[in-house]
C-alpha cells in the first residue's frame, strides 16, 4: 500500500541554521503530497502541499517541491527559528480528490537560540 | 472560527471502562475524520463521515471501537469495554467536502489514559 517515510528525528539545530527534513513516498497513482505540523500539546496544522509533480509549496519560510522522479517532497527552510520547533509530518493522499492521508513517522525538531 | 473542537482533553480511566470522546467540527465542513496517535504507530486514520455518513472504517481497531455522527455538528468515538493498548492521542479533524483533496483542520486531541 501507499506509505510515507521521513527522516528519523529528533534534530536539533541553532537558530538561523539551514533545515531540510527528508521525506519520500510510495504511491501507485498520483498522489497530492502534504506536510503538517504539530506544536506541544496542539493537533496539527497544514503547512504547505502540492498536488503534481514539480509543484512547490511554500508557506511561513518552509518550501517543499514534488519530485516524482525521485519519489520525494523534502521540506527546506532557510533560517529556522525557535518558534520552529515542532513535529513535522510528511503525508499523502492517493489520488487527487482521495480524502484519505497516510502520514509519515513525524520528525521533531528544536531549534536552540 | 472556533476551530474543531474535542472533549474530553485528558481522560483517565481504568481497563473495562466504557469511554466516549466528542467532537464538534468547523461550522459548514461536511468531512469529519477521527485518527488515534501513538508513539509506536505513529498518526492512523481510523475512520472518516461524508454527510454524517461514514465513508470508510477500515482503520477501526477492533469492535470494541464505534463511532457515529448524528448530525453535522457533533461526533463521538466510543471505546467499551477499554483496555491499556488503547491509551494515545486521539484526534478529531474537518474539512469541506470538495472536488479536491481539501485541508483537514485538526483539533487539539484527547489524551487517553486507560490504566
């Protein structure tokens, strides 16, 4: 079946540092890809999402592209701040129009000041 | 908008107890979504209603899970009798109803404890 895998956390950085949190996927269609995220003690939020390939969706710093060809949908930031610290989520959903998101493991990170 | 919103935010019970959780979603979104987070399996979907009807309960653990939507405003997800696997996260989320794959707002989660 279709499945996400993210890069193993927890990652810890220096504010202003340059972030790149990996994610892949397995799909057999065309999937819309989606990265959430989640901050203490809340439900999570939609950061950004692409729906075809070479889409990049981008959002508060965050950008991410939808490489079909690789098979992936890195999340990148420039300069990360402590407010950035939070899980991240990499999900899909199937198809275009598809409701259900399978969702990667999630990666923490904490951004130290 | 007062976002999705879930009660309990923490429960605590013992195993064999009956346990209802509630939702409320956004005001004029037709999807309603339950998921269970945990740290071994992670966020899975665990049933999903189009229209307070339900679409797909595959996810559904076991027949001790049920879950309904009476009317569009509210939804409960039932656990009876529980048991301590079942302690996690359980998150309620919305969203409209469209031809595409639309956002689903998340609520804040109810943390089970079942001891």
């Amino acid at each position: 079946g279709d499945s996400v895998t993210q890069m193993e956390g927890p990652v810890t950085l220096s504010e202003e540092a340059f972030l790149t949190i990996n994610c892949t996927y397995t799909a057999t269609g065309y999937p819309s890809l989606f990265w959430y995220v989640q901050y203490p003690g809340e439900g999570l939020q939609l950061l950004l999402k692409a729906t075809k390939a070479d889409d990049k969706g981008s959002n508060k710093g965050f950008e991410a592209t939808y490489r079909k060809e690789t098979t992936s949908f890195h999340l990148e930031k420039g300069s990360v701040q402590v407010s950035d610290s939070a899980v991240y989520f990499c999900a899909l959903s199937d198809r275009q129009g598809a409701q259900k998101l399978v969702f990667g493991q999630g990666t923490r990170l904490t951004i130290n000041p | 908008d007062a976002g999705v919103i879930q009660s309990p935010r923490h429960e605590v019970t013992e195993m064999g107890q009956e346990v209802t959780l509630r939702c409320k979603p956004i005001s004029g979104h037709n999807s309603l979504f339950w998921y269970r987070q945990t740290m071994m399996r992670g966020l899975e979907l665990l049933i999903y209603f189009n229209n307070n009807v339900p679409i797909d309960d595959s996810g559904m653990p076991e027949d001790r899970f049920s879950a309904k939507m009476p009317n569009a405003s509210f939804s409960t997800l039932k656990i009876q009798p529980s048991e301590p696997r079942d302690s996690a996260v359980y998150f309620c989320a919305s969203s409209r109803l469209a031809g595409g794959t639309d956002t689903q707002y998340f609520g804040p989660g109810t943390r089970l404890t079942v001891l």
